[in-house]
C-alpha cells in the first residue's frame, strides 16, 4: 500500500499505532474501525468493504492519507490533524490544526513516533 501510494512506510505504521496499537478489532466510541480505524464513511469513500479486513482497512487508510497529504501540500502536520478530526475541521480553522485537545495530542503523538515530534 505505501509504495501504491507513494508514502513512507514508517508514516503508516506511525498512524497505525496512534489509531488502534496494531489492533485489527479495534472500534472507537465514535464507530472508527480496525488498523486505521477507518470511519464508515472513509472506508465507503475508499473502497473499502470489510473494514475488519487488514488489509483492505491499510489500503483505505492509506489511500485517504495520500489524498491529505495532496490536500495539504505535504504539511504532514494537517495531514495528521485531518486524519485524526477530519478534513473540514482543518478548513473549518483556516488550514490550522483544530483546536481539540485530542487532535492536537494525536498530531504531536504520530510525530514522535516518526522521531520527528
């Protein structure tokens, strides 16, 4: 998927950590689901058919990540943030990092997971 994508494989497995600590099962309170916890609308968005599948959850991840990171011009900072709060919450506050505390903590998490936060 990352090589697919054009991505680093270290940002997906950073992202993977972040969202579910490698758990294909894992489910959010707000209905994210599996390695990237992919929303129903995401997965939708992107193919994805069974979400519980690891390897159609990574391709939809990683798929939505790449049309972030053209989004934001490689700002790996709103990438993460829109990722994690959605794309129009980054709009929403002027192409920033939203507001929230859970998404700011998450941005800053990935990066250090990246070694570079």
């Amino acid at each position: 998927a990352a090589e697919r994508h054009r991505l680093d494989p270290e940002l997906i497995h950073a992202v993977i950590r972040a969202e579910s600590a490698y758990d294909p099962r894992a489910r959010s309170p707000a209905g994210a689901c599996g390695l990237m916890q992919l929303m129903p609308a995401t997965a939708r968005r992107f193919g994805v058919r069974d979400v519980w599948d690891p390897a159609q959850n990574i391709e939809g991840g990683v798929a939505f990540l790449r049309v972030l990171i053209d989004r934001f011009e490689g700002d790996l900072k709103l990438v993460l943030a829109a990722y994690n709060a959605g794309e129009g919450a980054v709009a929403k506050y002027g192409n920033r990092i939203p507001p929230y505390r859970e998404t700011q903590q998450y941005v800053q998490r990935v990066l250090g997971y990246l070694g570079v936060g």
